[in-house]
C-alpha cells in the first residue's frame, strides 16, 4: 500500500504486479470548459488525448463564462476567472474530478476579480499558478488538493493578458501576450517570487495557447500585430533557457485557441479568425512537423479554459 503522502515503494508496486491488484493509471483527458460559440456557455467537454475523435459532453461550469483559464493536477482541474455573460469579471475558482464527469463545484477565489480575464496558467501535481490579465500583472497560486482562495506568487517580467503558460514538474514558463510581447519568462512552482527571463517567441504573439510534456513546451496559433492570426507552433526545452524555435504548424491558423496535453500529445482546440472553429488538432511533442486531424468540439468556440490530467507538470 502507499505511505501516507500516496507514495510506492518498489517492492510493493512488485508484489501489487504479482498479485495481479496493479493498475495503470487511465489514459490523460483533456478538458475545455466554458467559451463563446456566439453566446457564452457553462458546457464542459472532454477528450481522451492518446486516441482521436469528437470531445463528448463532461458537465457543467453552471454559470456561464468565457475568457477563462483551466489548470489541472492529475486528478482535479479547475476553471478559474474570465468573464460571465453579463460582461464582468469574476474571482471564482470551480473543480471537477476530471476522471468522472459532472459539474463543477466550488473551490475558492482568486485574489481578485479585477483583470482575471485571459489570464495564463501552469503548475504541478500540487500547486497551480495562475498569472497576469487585463489590468494585471502578478502570479497567483493554490494547491489543487486543498480548497480555497488563492494567494500572491510574485510578479511577471511583463505585464501582459492573452499570453500561454506551461510547465514542466519543476518550472512554470509564460509566453507572449497583449500588449504586444514576444517575452519568454518562468518560475519555480514551488517557490514564491519574481519570473526570470527566458527567452522569446519568434514573433509579438497574442492570443495563442500552449502545452507541454515534462521536458518541452509547445506554444500554438495567436496573432500578431504584423503578420495576423498564424498557424505556427514552436517550442522550448523547458529545463535551459533561450529563445522558442519553429516546431511545425496547425491545421489552421488561427487566434483565441486552447490547448490541452498528455501521453506525449498536444491538442489544441477551437479558436476565430472572423468565425468560431471547433477544430481539435494535435502533435506529439517529442518531435516536430505539423499537426493533423483529431476530431471536433461539440460545437465551434473560442474563449475556453483547458486543462488535462496529463499536463508536463505532472511527474
């Protein structure tokens, strides 16, 4: 049996294999939660990330929110922030058990409503960050087993919304960003304090998404002020520091996409270039080349919250 803190040893996952009581873990979901498909909506749906097809209805945020920013441990994901139909920003942080589907409870706040609106996220199996937004440039953090409001991290190098977060079990990396910003810059996750710069994107990229294994984040789509909405998707090794190089690109270019990873994929969902998308295409992030085909969303959106139970934050 595990300790205390859920931890094997390897003498009992060998005795659990022998007797036949060892399972594996199930295959990483990814979830996209809330949105606009021309209106703002509460659906949640789900997609299981190492085969391909149409995401499947998961539950419900229960009040409708757009803008918002999803993060997960490999158990429970939350929904944090954005903005309900009505137009204003809210606080609210909601969990789900992303292996049983249902609707979203209560967790906690964010430290405030004021600026949580495309805001970025990353983390580990423990802690969860979630930075920036309109009007805001700080770092918040929670602890994903523990209900609660979440409490101030530090600040990023750049004040900066609609930028890209991932993570690695060890450091949070977030890139690009209104206004105008190709900034690179990461954190410790477990620690408190300031970003260190990173490195750069290839260009000021807005509204893109980003996804990671353990080792390498992915950053895809966006727009920019001197090319518009891109296709391209490039990537980092999450451990050094330097500037992203080019991976491949997407089935479609496009802006305002969410992104969701696990067993060694990125998908990236939804999106807008002057109409909604339901698209879902993916990579595998080990290596590099354009995405392909996975299958659609319920419906054509943008503005949703991603997170998975397979994110590279995890061990």
């Amino acid at each position: 049996m595990p300790n205390y803190q859920g931890v094997w040893s390897l003498s009992e996952v060998y005795q659990a294999v022998g007797q036949n009581n060892w399972t594996n873990p199930p295959p990483a979901r990814g979830l996209f939660g809330g949105g606009n498909t021309g209106s703002t909506t509460a659906a949640i749906e789900y997609i299981t990330i190492a085969s391909t097809g149409n995401a499947a209805s998961f539950g419900s945020l229960g009040t409708a929110r757009e803008r918002l920013v999803g993060l997960a441990s490999a158990t429970r994901g939350l929904f944090a922030g954005g903005e309900n139909s009505g137009g204003s920003a809210v606080n609210t942080i909601q969990y789900v058990t992303i292996n049983t589907a249902g609707n979203a409870s209560d967790f906690g706040d964010l430290v405030t409503a004021s600026g949580a609106v495309f805001q970025a996220s990353g983390g580990s199996d423990t802690r969860g960050l979630v930075s920036g937004g309109q009007t805001v440039n700080t770092i918040q953090y929670l602890t994903f087993q523990t209900l609660g409001n979440a409490a101030d991290f530090g600040d990023m190098t750049v004040s900066r919304y609609a930028h890209a977060g991932c993570s690695s079990p060890t450091r949070t990396i977030f890139a690009g960003g209104q206004s105008q910003t190709n900034v690179i810059d990461y954190v410790t996750t477990a620690t408190t304090g300031n970003a260190l710069d990173f490195g750069d994107l290839p260009q000021t990229y807005y509204a893109l998404a980003a996804a990671s294994s353990n080792t390498r984040g992915v950053f895809g789509g966006g727009s920019s002020s001197a090319t518009g909405e891109t296709n391209q998707i490039s990537y980092v090794t999450i451990a050094s520091t330097g500037n992203a190089s080019d991976f491949g690109d997407l089935t479609q270019a496009r802006q305002y996409l969410s992104a969701v990873s696990g067993d060694g994929r990125a998908v990236f969902g939804g999106g807008y270039i002057s109409s909604y998308y339901n698209i879902l295409d993916y990579i595998d992030i080990a290596s590099t080349g354009n995405a392909s085909d996975f299958g659609d969303l319920s419906a054509a959106k943008r503005f949703m919250g991603s997170c998975s139970s397979g994110n590279g934050g995890l061990s």
